[in-house]
C-alpha cells in the first residue's frame, strides 16, 4: 500500500501535478510504502521503488515495517534518497514535509494493532 503527497493543498496539488492528459507529470513530495509480507514485494519497495523515486525527485520516502515495528525514513541528499533514519520503539516521527507532525513510533503501532483486531 502506498500513500503519495503533494505539496500544498490537496486541491492545488492536484492542479500542479495533473497534465493536460490527465496524468500526474511531477513528483510527490513525500511517499509512504507500507510493506506487504511477500518478500517479493517487500524487494520492490526497498530497492526498485527507492531508485525510482531518487530518480523521479521524491523529497522523503517512508519504508513502514509494521511487522518489524519500525519506519525507514528515506530523504533527498543531493542528487538521491539516502537513508536518514531508522525509526523503532522510543522514537519519534517528525518530518520537515509536515510541520507539527509528532508521533511516537510505538503509539503509532499500537494503534494499528488495536485498529486491526
């Protein structure tokens, strides 16, 4: 599962990455893979998808582990996406991408598990 952002609102966002086509024509700023048990996919996202979105100018990638409890945390270093952190029990999710974001990692999953039952 993927979660993709654009900057500014939802509906300029839409504006600035739609083309005349009707296909999306930039980037998003952030993205969030959230890993499937299949070590196949799980392959895809960590190493096909991270090159595609260093080369398609992705500014944060979020790899979520949710079996392992944690969140790679992927940011734009010069020309790529380099790992920035790794996220686990204890740490706190914050991004420069969304101002006032703070989350503690074992909240995060906490809730998820509590949701999923």
């Amino acid at each position: 599962m993927s979660f993709q952002m654009w900057p500014g609102s939802p509906k300029n966002a839409c504006r600035t990455a739609l083309g005349d086509d009707g296909k999306l024509h930039s980037a998003p700023d952030l993205t969030i893979e959230v890993l499937s048990p299949d070590p196949t996919n799980e392959r895809r996202d960590r190493e096909a998808k991270l090159k595609l979105y260093s080369r398609r100018g992705v500014l944060e990638y979020w790899i979520v582990a949710w079996e392992a409890d944690s969140v790679e945390i992927y940011r734009r270093q010069n020309i790529q996406l380099e790992l920035f952190a790794t996220l686990t029990k204890g740490d706190v999710l914050e991004s420069p991408l969304l101002p006032g974001l703070s989350a503690q990692i074992e909240a995060v999953f906490a809730a998820v598990r509590t949701e999923t039952r």
